[in-house]
C-alpha cells in the first residue's frame, strides 16, 4: 500500500537526527584533532552539520522544488521564533552584542538574500551560484575576522577530542553521511504522499513538517543549551544554521532544479522569516540579551504564523 510511504517521516526524522550528530561529532573531533580551534569548529562545522538535513532533503526534493523552498524558509522561522523563543522562556539568555556582531549581521544579510533572489518569481542556478559564492565569503571571513580572538581566548587548551583516532572520525563522518542522505529520501517520499493524501500543497509541507522535521538537530541543541545554561552555543548554533540554511542549503538546491516562488511565498512566508530574524537581531543588539519575555515574543509570532496557515490553507496554495 502506498500509505507504507508515510512510514518515512517518523523513520526519517530518526534517521536525520542520528546522521546529523554522528556527522558533527566526526567533523568536530576531526577538526580539533587536525587543529582547528573550537570557535570556528562550532561557529562552521557544527553549523554545517546541523544544516546537513536541509542540504540533503534540498538534493532529493528536486522533483518537489516547492519543499525545496518551504524548507528553507520554514526551518529558518523555526529556528528563530520556536528554537530560541523557547530556548529563552526556559532561560533568558544572555549575549553580547559587540562579541557576535559578524555573526548577526551575517544572518540578516542571509534572510534578506532570499528575499532579493525571490523577486523575480524564481530562484535558478545562477541564484544558487551567487547563494553559494556568499558562503565562501561567510566562511572566509569567519576565519579571517574571528579565529584570532577565539585563539587568544582559548589558548593552547587540549580537549580529549584531540586524542579521537582519525578512522573513528572519518567512520562517524561517513555513517552520518548515509544516515542522512537515507533519512531525507524516505523523509521526503512520505511528506510528498502525505501531501497527496491530505491535498496539502508541497509549499505548506515544506514550511511545516520538513521544515520542523530538518530542523530538530538546531532545536535539540538550543533546549539543551538553554537547560545547561550554555547561552553563547544558543544564539551561534541558529545564527549559523540559518546563514548556512540559506547560503549551503538553498544554493545546492537551486543548482539542481529551478526553485519557483509563489505570491504567497513572497508577500507572507519570506517576510515572517526576515521580521522572526531581525527580532532577534533587535532584542540582542539593544539588550545584550533575550529574555522570557522576548522569547514569548518570538514563540508568540511563530505559533501564530503555523497557525494562519492552517486555518487559511490558501495562504499555501493547498488545504488539509
């Protein structure tokens, strides 16, 4: 029966969060043993491995290119309004504006370039090209502006990750890959007949369910940083994630399958994504800080959007 396909959502979703930390825990142990400095390990590779979901559902959705989309720009808003919305209400978290900067100018400049691209109704190759060339940038300058003050913090430090054997690294890397690359496939295949049972377009599974599915390595990781009261990994595992959300993620997709906008995408989706990302590009650079109340702010916001387009399917071109 087809509806064995559904099976591929609980199945992937599983299969995603394993891949995505066997991954970064490879990737991370290999960079510090190679010598790379944590700071930019967390601030690149972790980023990296904890979009890998979106990149790899991106590259298996190109006969759905409306998921593609939905998915960056869903798991975007779910990272700013319900990771760090709830993230803050469990504990305010504090963070100076002067030491992430970079990285905050960075995220908006990463949601404004969607919203730029999307103009013309279309996000092709050339886009992908341009989305992708941004990220080199990103990258570059993460290692040209940062890695000497994370250095004179971190000093010489040795970590028992350094001590990891590169096989061990390089099988976690490989096994991560796979576990990833399997759990989008079947994620994607029962989104898409959960799409066609239901009558939901492949813009509002996108936004919804593989954007929240792709995006639970990002929230994880925040409701553990804010329970362990690790406020810095909070604010740069999503301020990373959705720079490379949309510069790795959305640019490998864009150089596989022609990307289409819909209105709806472009008058609604895109600006809740850019007003949930500059709130908390406002409340940390005029408080130092998020707290319970501004994280309710940000929850408020994105509970509220899951919920227009549930009770106004058309907002997505589709309806339960």
């Amino acid at each position: 029966m087809a509806e064995w396909a559904l099976l591929g959502i609980p199945v992937g979703i599983v299969l995603l969060y394993i891949g995505s930390e066997a991954m970064v825990d490879g990737a991370k142990k290999l960079a510090i043993r190679l010598g790379v400095t944590p700071f930019v390990v967390g601030l690149t590779i972790v980023a990296i491995g904890s979009s890998a979901p979106e990149a790899i559902t991106s590259l298996v959705s190109g006969g759905n290119p409306e998921i593609i989309i939905g998915n960056i720009v869903g798991s975007n808003s779910a990272n700013a309004g319900l990771a760090i919305g709830l993230a803050a209400v469990i504990s305010p978290i504090a963070c100076k504006f002067a030491e992430i900067r970079f990285e905050m100018s960075a995220m908006m400049v990463a949601v404004l370039a969607i919203l730029a691209l999307s103009l013309n109704g279309i996000i092709g190759f050339i886009d992908g090209i341009v989305l992708l060339a941004l990220l080199l940038v990103f990258i570059f300058s993460v290692y040209k502006v940062k890695v000497k003050e994370a250095r004179t913090a971190e000093g010489e430090e040795e970590t028992e990750d350094s001590n990891v054997s590169a096989a061990l690294c390089l099988l976690l890397i490989v096994v991560g890959m796979a576990a990833l690359y399997f759990g989008a496939d079947w994620f994607v295949g029962g989104a898409v007949r959960l799409a066609e049972i239901s009558g939901a377009s492949d813009l509002m599974i996108g936004l919804i369910l593989v954007a929240l599915g792709s995006a639970l390595p990002e929230i994880c990781i925040c409701l553990m940083a804010a329970y362990r009261r690790e406020d810095e990994l909070v604010v740069s595992n999503i301020v990373g994630s959705i720079v490379f959300n949309t510069f790795f993620a959305l640019g490998i997709g864009a150089l596989f399958s022609d990307i289409p906008i819909r209105n709806e995408t472009m008058m609604f989706h895109i600006p809740v994504m850019v007003i949930l990302a500059l709130l908390v590009f406002i409340f940390v650079r005029h408080r130092d800080r998020i707290d319970r109340k501004e994280g309710a702010v940000l929850f408020s916001v994105y509970a509220a959007y899951i919920l227009s387009m549930v009770v106004f399917p058309q907002l997505t071109g589709g309806m339960f």
